[in-house]
C-alpha cells in the first residue's frame, strides 16, 4: 500500500513538474528592445488601420465628427510610418534603452555673458 502511494505521488510530481515547464516554455515573451518597441508601433498601424477601416463604414456622418475622425486617423497613420523610419534610420544603442534618445529638436541658444 506505501508503495503504491509513493509511486502515485512520484507520477504526480513528475507530471505537476513537466506541465510547469511546458507552460514556461510556451509563453510568449516579450522582446525587451526590438528596435526601440517597434512591435508596439507596429501593433499601433494595425489598430489604426481598423478604425480607418470601420469608420469608413459607418453609415452616417454623425454632424461631421466621423469625417473629422477619419481625418485624424490618416494624420497619426502618417505619423506611425515616420516613426517607423525614424527608429529605422536611429536604431537604439546597446548601453542606452530605448526611449531614452536625446530629443530630436536643436537645443536653445546658449544664454549671452552677463555684463560685469
């Protein structure tokens, strides 16, 4: 009777063990640095390409705010693909993470001397 029992709680723990493992191993990770979070833009084109997509088929025009939507929506579209070739043109330096680039615009001018 031990012995049974032993070896029923060794198949459980074997099996309990393989199934935490195939669960480890089958997630899904998460790229850490992918160009700079390119895959979040890429998710943003897509979710950008379906409003576009179901505003267009929207039946009425709502006093013009599906046009102006619609309008918005192209204008961000544009955006993404610049932000896409911008991180293209700027891929991410391995000691610096992403999003942490200098800013794109020129500095301000250097304040003249004070007078003595």
């Amino acid at each position: 009777m031990l012995k049974r029992s032993v070896m029923v709680a060794g198949v459980l723990a074997i099996g309990f063990v393989l199934g935490f493992v195939t669960v480890a191993l089958t997630q899904e990770k998460k790229p850490t640095q992918t160009r700079a979070g390119l895959y979040l833009i890429h998710a943003a084109a897509r979710s950008l390409e379906d409003a576009e997509k179901h505003l267009k088929r929207a039946e009425h025009d709502f006093g013009g705010h599906r046009a102006k939507a619609l309008e918005l929506v192209q204008h961000a579209q544009t955006e993404v693909r610049q932000a896409v070739e911008y991180a293209k043109a700027n891929p991410p330096t391995p000691n610096k993470p992403a999003g942490t680039s200098a800013p794109a615009t020129t500095p301000a001018p250097a304040a003249p001397p004070a007078k003595q």
